[in-house]
C-alpha cells in the first residue's frame, strides 16, 4: 500500500486527517504509535516526533493541514477539501487557522497543564481556556448563520479542523446555550460518519483523557 499514516487515534489533529481519508474512502496503513516499533519508524522520519506523518511511496509529509491538502491534491476523492476559487480557498484555510489556533489550542493549555501533575496552573489555565474559548464561540456563532458547513453548504478543510476542535474543547469549557448554532455546529459533525468513525477509534483510550472525559458523546 503506497499510503502509511503514523498517528495515534485520540490525538486531535490525527483525527482532522483520519476524516479526510475517511470521508473520501482513501486506502492508506495505519501505524499507531502508541507501538514503540511504529514510533521509532515515525521519529526516522520526522526526528520532531509530532504526529500525524504520512509517507506517500517514500515521501514524508507532516503536518496536519499540509496533509490534508497533499491528499486532495495527490488522492483526489468526491470531496475536494479546497473550492476552486482563490477567494473561496482562502476562507477555508483562514477557518481552518482559526479553529486550530483559537480552539484547539485554548483547549490544550489546561490538558498539557494536568498532564504535567501541576494543579494551580492546571486551575488557571482553565480559566483562561474558558475566556478564550467563549470568545472563540461567540465569533463562530455569528459567523455560522445560514451555514451547514463552515464554509457554507459543502465540507472543506475547515470541517476536518472544526471536527476534533470543537469536540475536545466542549469537554474542556462546554458550549454554552448562548451559542445554539455552535452546539448545532458540534452535533452535526458528530453525526458526520467520517469522523463519527475516528471518534469511535478513539474511545478506549478515553480514561487517558487527563482533565477527565465527559460521560456523553
């Protein structure tokens, strides 16, 4: 098989790629690297050691959303990830931008915080997750009126981002009833088969969740 992906199932931005390859049915091996042996084979590629990596017959790409693109453009599938318009193209990368940068990253400040043991940072940055996150929801909110999908009435590159973003980060600060359309926005990508099967991947390793995972979704 030409596609190998080093990944590990509970990692967010693992799971903006697996939808990718999901959603458009791509055949590709899946190494996790929670085996030492699928780690080591990673860290000869990226000595970084950040995952997900993919390797294409011998050609290593890394990061999360250059993945995405390289599929779409090496891969192809029903769903292009990109609009073909310039201007159209540019607001799903800005989205994607914006749900990694402002979402997922407000989210992991208190998750890397607990994992490090230490309580009163874990404490603060909780609170500082949640003023980010609320305003993060609150420019989504607006921003999702008359829309299904991020970008409007298909999927795109900011759907794989939004997907674990707002899944994680709602375990970490919940949606709040004041954004309806946000936690509408998070049903419909749980109902999103591709990544309803990446987020089924990753249930066994829920106990690993270090701030304590929710008992729903």
């Amino acid at each position: 098989m030409s596609l190998t992906l080093y990944a590990h199932p509970f990692s967010s931005y693992c799971q903006k790629v697996l939808v990718a390859l999901y959603e458009n049915e791509v055949p590709f091996e899946y190494r996790k690297v929670d085996d030492p042996q699928a780690m080591a084979e990673l860290k000869a590629r990226w000595p970084f050691a950040r995952f997900p990596v993919l390797v294409d017959d011998g050609r290593t790409i890394v990061e999360s959303t250059i993945i995405i693109e390289y599929l779409m453009l090496r891969h192809g599938g029903r769903v292009r990830w990109l609009p073909d318009d310039p201007l159209e193209a540019l607001e799903a990368r800005f989205l994607d931008r914006y749900f990694d940068n402002d979402v997922m990253t407000a989210m992991q400040r208190p998750v890397l915080a607990a994992i490090a043991g230490d309580a009163a940072a874990t404490d603060a940055a909780l609170a500082q997750a949640g003023r980010a996150l609320d305003l993060a929801y609150g420019w989504l909110e607006q921003r999702l009126e008359g829309r299904t999908w991020a970008t409007g009435a298909t999927p795109s590159l900011a759907d794989c981002a939004a997907s674990p973003s707002l899944f994680y980060a709602d375990w970490v600060h919940p949606i709040a009833p004041a954004f309806p359309r946000v936690r509408a926005y998070r049903s419909r990508l749980l109902a999103w088969p591709a990544f309803a099967r990446a987020v089924d991947e990753a249930r066994p390793y829920r106990p690993l969740f270090p701030l304590g995972a929710p008992d729903r979704d």
